[in-house]
C-alpha cells in the first residue's frame, strides 16, 4: 500500500515538473521605454548636451572605446560604441561612430570601421520603467548559447562540482553536509546540487525540514530524467535570486549583469561574472553596493577555485583579482521613475491589454516619452512651485499641480507630471484632478462665433456689459469681469485677446449654449456637458489631459489626433505585435481655426499671456490662453509654440484659494518649461480661405496710412465693407486699386 501511495505521489510530482517546465516557466515584467533619440547631420547640439544624453542613457566615459555602451569625447569629437537593440522594425546592431561638431550642430557622423557617413543614428532608448508581476520579479531571460563559458565553469566549481555527473542529487554532498549539521545541533549547510535549487526555488519554499529535503530530492531525480543538463542549467541562471531593488526581486545573471554592472551578460569580463556567482550564497550579505570588501573576497574564492579545477588559467586569474568590485555607480531605472507617465501608459495599454497580460508577458513597450523633456519639465516644473509657494505665502506643501506636454503635430505625449512632487507615486493630477477650467473655455466659444463669418468676424464689435440671466432655480447669475469693469463694445479679438467675461457670456447667449458644447464636443472633450450659461466662462470639471485633447485640435489647426503615450509594442522574443498610428480627421474648418489662433497669439503679445515674454525672447511667436476660476482656486494655462503643446494646472487639493490667476501662477511654469524646450516659435498655416485686410478700432475697412489700422485676417467675403472716415477720397481710390489688384492676382 505504501508503494502505491509513494508511486501515486512520484506521478503527481512529475506532472508537476512537467507542467511547470513544458508550459510557461516565469510571469516577465513588461519594460516601457522612451522614444529612441536619433542623431543626424544638422541637429542643433552640442558635445556637452550629447555628453549629458549619454549619461542618462547609462553610457560609460572612458579612455579606450571598446565595448558597446561606452564613448569618449575628445575636442569637437565623440566617438561611442552603440548598444544593439531590438525595436518593433528590427535589430540595431552595435557600431562604432565618430561624430563631428561645428559649435553646437553635428557636422557629420562617420561609422568608424567602414568611414561611410551616416545618415540617422538611433540610440537604444532609455528604460523608464516597469509593469510587475505580484511577486515584483525582474528579469532578462538568457539563452544557454548567451552565456559566457566563465558563468558556467564558475556556477561548476562554486556550487556544484558533479553537476555533469550526478542525477539531481549527489550522496557526496549530502553526507557532507550531514555530518556538519550533526555537529552543529542544526541546520547549518546544505548539500543541494545546482538541480535541487532550481526545484526549491521553483516550486517549494525555503523551509528547512526533511519533508522538503525529501520532496525537493524526488523532484530534482525527474527533472534530470526529463531533461537535458544544458535546459537544467539554463533554467537555473534564468531563475536564481541574485539581489533585491525596493521591492523588486532581481532574478536571474541577465538581470543581475544588467543591474551591477549596466550591460547584457555576455559583454562581463571573468572578474565581474566571478562577482555574480559569488552573490549566490547570499545576495544581501555579498552586497557588492554595500559590501564592496565582503562581494570582492567572494569573488576571489570564486576565481581561486575555477583556476584550481582549471577552468581559469592563474594568470587571468590574477589580472582579474586585481580588479575592484566594479559596480556601476547607477541602478537600472526603477519602475516608478515617471509614475504619471507609466500611469497613463497603462491607461492606454489596458484597451488592448489583459492586466495580467502586461505583468507576466514580457512586453516591451516603446513609449512617446522625450526622456529629455520629461526630465527638465520635472526639474523647472518643480522650481518653479517651490517659488510661487514662498512669493504667495501658501501654506507650505499645499500647492500642487500638474501638466501635460505634446508634441503640436502628431499629438504624441513627450512628458506628464501629476504632482509636485513628481516621483510622487499616487494620485495622479494630470489624469484624474476634474477641476473647472475658467476661461480655457473661451477659445470654444469664439470659435463657434467665427464659423458663422457673415455674423462674426475677428474685428465685430460685441457688447462687454453687465448681464443678468436667470437660473433654473430662479436665482439671477450675474457675471463680472476680472478687473470688475464693464468695457462696452470691444472687437471679437480684443475680448478673446483680454479675456473679458461679460462680452463672452452675451456673444455666448447669442450663439446659444447649446451650439458652444458641440463645439467642444468636436473639439475633443468627451465627458458630458451640461449647456448652462455658466458653461460660458468654463463651470465645466476637466482633467488637464482633457484640456490637452481639446487645445491639441487648435493647435492642430482643426484636425483632431488622439493623444497617443505608445508607439508600438513587442513581445518578450521582439516579435512585433501592435503599431499605434497615427489617426487624424478634421473636425473644424483650418480657416476658423486660423482666426482664433491668431487671437490666442494676441493673447501672448497683448493679452493676459504677455508676461511670458518676461522668460522667452519677445520674437518668438507663442499662442495660448490663461485660465482663473472663482476666489482664485484654479490657476490654468494652455498654449503651444511651434513644436510643443502645454496645460498647467496649478491649486489645491482642498479646493481652497491658491491666490494664483492663470497669468501669476501656471503661465510661470508653462514659460519657464517651454522656454527651456522649444526650439520652433508659431508659424500658422494660411487656408487659401482666409485672405488680410486693413480695419481701423472701430471695426471699419481702411488702409495702411489710417493711423488706428491694423491688418487682421479674414475668411474671403466676410471682410468689413463700410470705409472708414479715415480713408479719404485718395484713400477709396487706392482701396478701390487694392480690390482691383487682389482680384487679379486671385484670378491667376
């Protein structure tokens, strides 16, 4: 009876082993990775950013460049050995490049072996960060034919030197290791061969008592009998405990060589492989970041014995023990290095993607991420909080904040900040803070004016006064301008421009509230609104994402994209999986767009925007909109320039006043991170629709010699007709010539 229990229970074992080793071994973390940076003749950069680019890709600077991820900068020259990578269109193999600088510009880029010019480098991109699984393992899987002979021969002579030999379990250990333990009263030293390991560490836990040892040796006999050596041992480096991050679990050589020493496993020298192996014993107490004298003398056993079972000649033995532990100063990335960013890249994935799918698969996730914009928005978004705290005495760490950066064509997200703190893991402001956006919404509403041009220009005239509306509750709304002045009858422009609350609400009540949610609906906001007149002036709660979305499409000149976080996705073997394009449709005539646009630039230059000139050159051409809700509690500002879209949020999570208008508070930190960024000022597209004509401050037609005039565009037909009294009667003739002269030029 007992043999049949026994043999029923050596079934289910195996069925266990098999199941474990035939099906999916280990639950991988998917890896997330910021947009690749790519090098070419022309880019505007110099050797100290390109020196700084390469620190933070984790390249080494050294005298001789030799080994991939390494560079050397010598006068107007850098020369760097590439790391390869595997992206969603391929391998990029390894090459060594010199690249030239005129001053700031690269001049050339020369691959040094074959001295052809190279037209696009692209650098292996930055690792931001990681989706785990449960038990928060990392790991790099390895091939067995991946491996340096030295791992092997090390593992051999260190931990298991019958490993060849035996079959899962070796007597000679064990009675070792019996006779220590009876001598110590206790369990002090283990006889585990390589294959024990592996079975305790896969499928039991580190309990110490007979019945494990037991179960761990009948598992560790059918492992042998199944399988190859070679698939035993390469599970084993795949699989073994080398280290711990935080709370995350480095598993395995391939990750461990990548978190000591910053490169893949096969590239370590004997001295650093002989580290690693050391570190099995124990990987807390072997430390070699805190431990460095304790993980050398470890690592010395180690090489003192490959070279007396002549796996290594004593004369590289002796070079290598020479060695200091030579760790990289800097960790691999952890997974929290962009929370709000890896927040909505999660967001985005779980579209397409199981949970457990992201955590156990091994995706690699190519991200939109600009490491470099994500890194400075961070650095001065930061500063810049720290700074209006103490100029506005706020009560200290209650101002907080957030803002979202795009890329003004294409709508890829380059940078998300959520919190003032931005390594600040938890609620995510730029995604989940629903707060009313105040006159963000202005832009909505002119734009449903001016696509009516038989109505609504950018020079009519509409009435800035006081105004009651009754609410459905029977009580009267009266709104009030900022500077609580009423300014009459202002052109269209000027009250976007100056953001005057009186003439939005009674043009607004013209058009019909109504009529202004479509537009924002078109315009990319989602979330459903309410068509109260108090819409007008923005009583609508947006995240800054959504605030994003909606000024993406302006900034897009009426073509609607979907703010993308992902590029493309690959598996764990680098098979392409999923390309996210780029989608785009028009959802607005460019024409209309246009015209708003060019007030959101009066905005910057004469508006409540023009105090960004105090931190950007006053040449370079910026469009975008402040926005301040009741007693100051919200403090907005949208706005792009020629190549980066910006919203900042700023206020306080208890609602309270922050004592910041949009102008005072956000706009600071918008300037400060867009000047350090941009490197494109506004260039808008002209519709072949819109055509320019010279109008006075009343809204009347003239011409360049009127003292008042100033020439604004128009969509063709809806320019004003009536003269004004400044144009004599040389003036009609010459605005008569003018039309003539248009005309004919039209007409070809």
């Amino acid at each position: 009876m007992a043999c049949i229990v026994g043999l029923a229970y050596a079934l289910y074992l195996d069925f266990i082993v098999r199941q474990q080793f035939e099906g999916k071994r280990w639950e991988l973390p998917a890896h997330v990775y910021a947009n690749p940076v790519e090098l070419y003749q022309g880019l505007p950069i110099g050797t100290n950013q390109l020196k700084s680019l390469l620190d933070d890709l984790r390249y080494k600077s050294v005298a001789n460049v030799s080994s991939s991820g390494s560079y050397k900068i010598s006068g107007l020259v850098v020369t760097l050995k590439t790391r390869p990578f595997n992206f969603f269109d391929g391998q990029e193999k390894s090459k060594t490049i010199n690249i030239h600088f005129n001053e700031n510009v690269i001049a050339s880029i020369r691959d040094v072996h074959s001295n052809n010019n190279v037209a696009l480098l692209r650098l292996d991109p930055v690792q931001v960060g990681s989706f785990y699984p449960s038990h928060k393992e990392d790991r790099i899987l390895v091939k067995i034919d991946e491996v340096p002979r030295t791992l092997i021969d090390g593992l051999i002579a260190i931990e298991d030197r019958d490993f060849y030999n035996h079959y899962g379990v070796s007597p000679k250990s064990i009675l070792r290791a019996l006779i220590a333990n009876i001598k110590a009263g206790g369990v002090v030293q283990g006889g585990s061969t390589l294959t024990q390991q592996l079975v305790k560490n896969f499928f039991l836990t580190s309990e110490r008592s007979l019945w494990r040892k037991a179960k761990e040796a009948v598992m560790a006999l059918i492992v042998e009998v199944r399988y190859q050596k070679d698939d035993i041992l390469e599970a084993y480096i795949n699989e073994v405990f080398l280290g711990q991050d935080g709370e995350r679990s480095i598993n395995g050589f391939g990750m461990a060589s990548v978190f000591y020493f910053n490169k893949p496993l096969i590239q370590l020298k004997p001295h650093q492989v002989a580290l690693l192996v050391g570190l099995v014993k124990g990987p807390s107490y072997y430390d070699p970041r805190r431990h460095p004298q304790r993980a050398v003398k470890r690592r010395n056993l180690v090489l003192d014995e490959m070279t007396r079972l002549d796996f290594l000649p004593a004369q590289q033995r002796n070079i290598a023990k020479r060695m200091s532990a030579d760790i990289s100063p800097v960790k691999q990335i952890k997974s929290s290095r962009f929370p709000a960013y890896l927040d909505l890249v999660k967001r985005q994935l779980s579209r397409d993607y199981k949970e457990e799918d992201l955590t156990s698969e091994g995706l690699n996730i190519f991200s939109t991420l600009d490491y470099n914009i994500q890194t400075t928005a961070e650095k001065l978004f930061k500063r810049k909080l720290e700074a209006l705290n103490k100029q506005y005495g706020i009560e200290k760490g209650k101002l907080q904040g957030a803002m979202v950066i795009t890329r003004r064509e294409g709508g890829e997200i380059v940078a998300v900040i959520g919190d003032r703190n931005p390594q600040f893991s938890g609620f995510n402001r730029a995604l989940d803070a629903l707060r009313p956006i105040g006159s963000l919404v202005k832009p909505a509403v002119y734009l449903t004016a001016l696509n009516q041009p038989s109505s609504y220009t950018l020079t009519s005239l509409i009435d800035d006064s006081a105004i009651s509306l009754k609410q459905r509750s029977g009580e009267l709304w009266r709104p009030n301008n900022y500077d609580k002045t009423e300014h009459g009858f202002v052109q269209l422009h000027t009250a976007l421009a100056h953001s005057y609350n009186l003439a939005t609400v009674r043009l607004g009540m013209e058009l019909k509230v109504s009529n202004v949610k479509r537009t924002l609906e078109e315009l990319g906001i989602r979330r459903p609104i309410k068509p109260y007149p108090s819409l007008l002036l923005g009583a609508i709660a947006l995240s800054p994402i959504e605030v994003t979305q909606m000024y993406q499409t302006l900034a897009g000149e009426g073509f609607f994209t979907h703010l993308r976080a992902i590029q493309s996705i690959t598996s764990s073997d680098n098979v392409a999986l999923q390309r996210y394009p780029l989608t785009v449709r028009q959802v607005a005539k460019p024409s209309v767009v246009y015209l708003v646009n060019t007030a959101l630039q009066e905005v910057m230059t004469n508006g409540t925007g023009r105090s960004a000139y105090r931190q950007i050159s006053a040449d370079y051409k910026l469009a975008g909109k402040t926005g301040t809700t009741d007693e100051l509690r919200d403090s907005w500002f949208a706005g792009f320039s020629g190549d980066y879209l910006a919203v900042v949020w700023l206020g306080r999570d208890d609602n309270k006043p922050s004592k910041l208008t949009g102008a005072s508070g956000a706009l600071q930190v918008w300037s400060s991170v867009m000047g350090a960024i941009s490197k494109q000022s506004v260039q808008l597209t002209k519709p072949d629709d819109i055509e320019f004509s010279w109008v006075d401050s009343k809204g009347f037609r003239a011409n360049e010699f009127c003292v008042d005039a100033v020439q604004y565009p128009f969509i063709k037909g809806s320019s004003p007709e009536q003269l004004s009294p400044c144009v004599g009667a040389v003036g009609r003739t010459l605005d008569k010539a003018g039309r003539w002269f248009d005309s004919l030029i039209n007409s070809h």
